[in-house]
C-alpha cells in the first residue's frame, strides 16, 4: 500500500507544479446533502466548516463525486453546464488526488 500512496503523491505534485491556482470561495465539502433547494434553485448551503478559500476545482471535485454517488453520472454533464464551464479532468483528478491526502 506504501508504494501506491508514494505513485500518488508523485502524481499530486506533478499537477499542483502544472496549474496554477485561481483562488475564490469555496464550501469545502460541496455535496448533495450539504446543498438546500428553494424550488429550482439553490437555496443555502449548510455544513461549512471547511469553507474557505480554493481554487473552484476543489468544489467542483467534491460536487462530481456527490453526484456521481447520489444519482449516477447521467447527472455530472448537466452539473457543468449549469455552472456554464467545460470541465479540466486533469484538474479534476488532481483536486481528487488533494482531497485523499488532506485526511
């Protein structure tokens, strides 16, 4: 189990020296049940402990996975088109990557 964790964080630190970091605010757990809905909108968010500031593709990663979880990932094209991006996969996998090792 060793190695595999060291392949992976070699690959961590190969995409955090590849991308440059847009830093905005950000839930931190961007989730299915961490998000209210008010009709067909959002209404709230709750559980932000880890809210702070991050690039997007932190949120984004969490939301992906969530989504993928909760309704399959028929739903994930939709999630991007909504926020009006074409999602990055290698910043995808790299905020993916982080978020295994932030525990």
């Amino acid at each position: 189990f060793g190695e595999r964790m060291e392949l992976l964080y070699e690959e961590l630190c190969r995409g955090i020296a590849e991308y440059e970091e847009r830093l905005v605010f950000c839930h931190g757990d961007y989730s299915v049940p961490n998000i209210t809905i008010d009709g067909e909108a959002i209404g709230g968010f709750i559980d932000l402990a880890d809210a702070g500031c991050s690039d997007p593709y932190r949120d984004f990663t969490a939301a992906h996975r969530s989504i993928v979880r909760n309704f399959g990932e028929t739903y994930v094209p939709l999630f991007y088109a909504e926020y009006g991006i074409e999602p990055d996969e290698g910043k995808l996998r790299l905020y993916d990557l982080l978020e295994h090792f932030a525990y």
